[in-house]
DNA sequence: ATAAATCATGCAATATCGTGCAGAGTCAAG
DNA sequence: CTTGACTCTGCACGATATTGCATGATTTAT
C-alpha cells in the first residue's frame, strides 16, 4: 500500500470514527506504529488532524459552543486582555472582533479613555455600556455559533471605518496555515476588517496553536501583533517565533 | 478511550449538568477514580473547571453587566414579557426596541419557535444566542444611555424591514402626549420603526404612567397593543382606555 | 466525636513517544 | 549495469505520559 493511500485512509477514518488510536492503526494496516506516528506527525504539521497521545482526533473538535468557551481558562484570557489593552490610545479607532478572549480586552480597557470602539459583536458592544469611549455597532444577520453580524449590510459598514487596531479573533493558528475560522461568511468580514485596518493583532490561547479550521483568515506575517500566553510551552510557539512580525506574552 | 478525548467528555457533561461527580466519573469511564481526580485537577489548573469536594462545578461565567440587568428585572416586567410574547406567531418578522422590559419578552418567547427578529439593541440580541430565531442586528452609533444604534445607518438599516410587529421601549405615557422618550435620536429611530412596521406593541410598568419626556414617539391611538399590569389603579389606567386601540393586562 | 468518603502523594507497571540507525526499495544519472 | 541519493520502514533505546494501587491526610456527614 501506498503511503498516500494509507494516509488517505487515516484521514477517512477519523472522519468517520472521529478519533485514532495509533496502536489500532498498526495492526489493522500491518505495520509497526512508529510508521502509524510518523504519518500521524507529518500530517498534524499538515493540518489534517491534532496529535494527542495515543492517537489523533479531528483539527476542530465540535465541541465547545459559546458557553463552554466562557467557562474556559479566564485567567489565561484576563492576562491577554490586559497586554492588548496597552497597545490601544487614546484618539484611536479600534474595531473589536467577537469572542469571549476580546471581551476580556474590553473589560480590561479603562473605562475613561477617549476611544472610538467599532464592533460587530453584539456581545461585546453590551460591555461597552460603561465606558466612555464612542461605539459604532456594526448590524446585519447575525451568525448565532460565534455571535456575530455577517453578510453584506456588516461589509458596506465596514467599509466605511478605517481602524487603527482590528483585535482579531480566530478559532485556529497554524505555522504554515495562518489563522483561520469555521464559518466562510465570518472569515470573510474578518478579512475585510483586516484588509481596511492599519494594524491587525489578535489574541490566542494555547489550545489554538497547532489547529486549522476550514475558512482562512490571514497569514502570520501579515498579523502585526500575536499575544499569547507566557505559559506556552516554548516548543509549541516556536515555529511561529519565526514568521510573526511581533510576539508579545502575556 | 484516548485521554484527551476523555477530557473533552467531562468538559461537554460539565456544561450539560452543570456538575461532576468523581466517582459516577470513574465508573462510566472504567477508570480508577484517581485517573479521574487527576483529570479534574489538571482541568481545574487550565482553567477549564472549578475543582470542589467530590466532583467539580463549571467556572462561574463573570458577565456582571448582563447578569445586573438580570437581577432588576421584576416579576411585573416578567408577566408583561410572557403576555407580549403570546402575540407573537411563528414565520413573523418582529422587531424589538432596547430595555429592560423588552429584555423580558425575549426570555419569554419560544425558543424554538421559527422567526426573524430584528433589534437595534445589542442586549436584546446578546440575549437571542440561544434562540432559533434568524437575528437581524441594526447597526449604528450606540447611545449609550438606552444602549441602541442610532444614527443615519440604523436608520437606512431600518429601511429594508417590514416588521410585523413592533414591540416599542418607551420612558413615559400620557394620555395626551402620548409615548415618549428622553433622546432625540433615539426618538426618531422609534418613529421610523413604527412607521414600517404593521403594528406597534408596547410593554409599560406602571411608574411611566402619567409622565412625559421630551421628545414624541407616537399617540396613543397609533399603537396596536399597549400591554399593562393588571395590578394598576383602575383610576390611573381610565385615562388610557379610551383612546387606547386594545388594552391587555398581564 | 466518629465513621465514611474524598483527597494528595509516592511508587511501580505499562503504554506511548521521539530519535537515531540500518536495511530495503526506487529512481535517475553516469 | 552500476552507483549514489533518496524515501520508506522497522527496530532499539531512553524519555515521557498514563494509570492503578498503597498510604496517610483531609474533608464531610452523621
């Protein structure tokens, strides 16, 4: 059997069974599991799947909705927040993209600064209630999963904003892949805020480093600043400490 | 069972039941309970979950603005919602103005029901998340005071819907002046709302009865629906019925 | 206060992992 | 045909991760 075959048939049988046991693998196809984990390897660097001991599972797992996320690593996120809201001045026009990480940064920006605040996330725009800082609500159809607006009302009032600082959300970092989202109508006005924007830079929490969703966003190096946590094991963000322009830890 | 996938299943039962037991844990798994207790604590030091005696709980989800606004909301406004909602039908377009009230009306309606709602308020639709219903977000400066969009885009938003209700937030009624509210920009959006939408419904406690605030919404006589308490003073409400179109008390 | 349940810790057995190395096969240039 | 570069594979070995058990401490319930 051809090792592109084999491969092929490790990435079917994820998608079916949604998980792979590497030791199954090796008897099933007859061969030692160093070959199994060299294949698994090789195509987690691919992006086609995330290496966890004792076998793989899918790059986006199903499971976390909304509320699970709000549950996830707050201290990670309070940190992360607090660094990206000293990069924001006063004057600026910043546009905050949805997700619970973001609505740490929001919580974190001082309440009394003279921002303009630009968002499509109805979720984060609620935040803002006690701030002083001018909000431009960005409307259309909302996307229920991330619980933002989508589709072309949002993109013309997107275009009429010049952002000195889009805080990007994304689901998924990736050394070769970039950044990147479930959702082909998110990925597009995430784009589009970036593309009119004078600097893009987005928050990650470690469990995002490795993985690829489906809807590309942007590449590394066009991302000005990358905050992470310092708790990162250095192995895993080393393959980005190459091509990022910034990394600031928090 | 790969391990990680074995996390992912607490974290999805933590969020389903609200709780872990460690040992129910340990035989569903067929593990020993310290593999579980293992899980838990290191779940617990990423932040994914609160480690109690036993078991453990989800991490309290902070969102101290949205959860205030919870508490204000009295058992009047919550019989007002339930009343309003009943005059909602599946396949509908309804649109839903800013408030706490109105806040109660959408914990009230279906969650499951097939509608389109739209709102310029981004409370109203951080509340939608969990809704069926296809969400319309209006954009456009926020005014902070009520939390809606206002200005010349939420007003060209406003212009493609054909509501079939309109469930109005207003700060005064009187029986001459009719409704009003305290923003002038605020005002003329409820205005063009109402004048797009098939009927207008207003929810109302009894402290705005009588008062009136300086800009002018509509007469009374243009509203639908006006929906009351049926503890007021019979002496207070007089006034209102005879011009109002339908009167219903919750 | 006492018993039962739950917990943290250390330890040992097992499983899994990464890496280096060597043999077998493939392919193209000489 | 031969040679050398290359890839794929299996094996060895030390490192790391996971798990169950024993022990004693701590917490909870009665």
């Amino acid at each position: 059997m051809l090792t592109s075959q084999r491969r092929a048939l490790i990435s079917a049988r994820l998608a079916n069974d949604g998980q792979i046991v590497a030791g199954e693998l090796a008897r099933e196809f007859d061969l030692s599991e160093d070959t199994i984990r060299r294949d698994l390897r090789d195509m987690a660097a691919a992006g086609l799947l995330k290496r966890v001991h004792g076998g793989a599972l899918p790059v986006t797992p199903p499971l976390p909705d909304l509320e699970s996320r709000q549950t996830m690593s707050t201290d990670v996120k309070k940190r992360l927040g607090r660094k990206a809201a000293e990069l924001v001045r006063a004057g600026q026009l910043i546009f905050i993209d949805g997700g619970t990480t973001n609505a740490e940064l929001v919580r974190a920006l001082p309440r009394d600064m003279a921002l303009t605040i630009a968002t499509h996330s109805p979720v984060i725009a609620a935040l803002l209630e006690k701030h002083r800082a001018e909000v431009i609500l960005i409307g259309g159809r909302l996307y229920k999963h991330s619980m933002v607006s989508t589709g072309a009302a949002a993109l013309a009032a997107i275009g009429m904003l010049r952002p000195d600082i889009f805080f990007l959300g994304a689901t998924a970092i990736h050394p070769t892949h970039g950044l990147s989202t479930g959702d082909y109508e998110e990925a597009a006005i995430k784009r589009a805020i970036a593309a009119r924007s004078a600097e893009t830079v987005t928050l990650l929490t470690e469990e995002k480093f490795g993985a690829v969703s489906p809807h590309h966003i942007a590449g590394i190096e066009e991302i000005a600043g990358l905050i992470i946590p310092a708790s990162m094991a250095p192995e895993t963000s080393a393959p980005y400490r190459q091509k990022a322009v910034r990394i600031i830890e928090a």
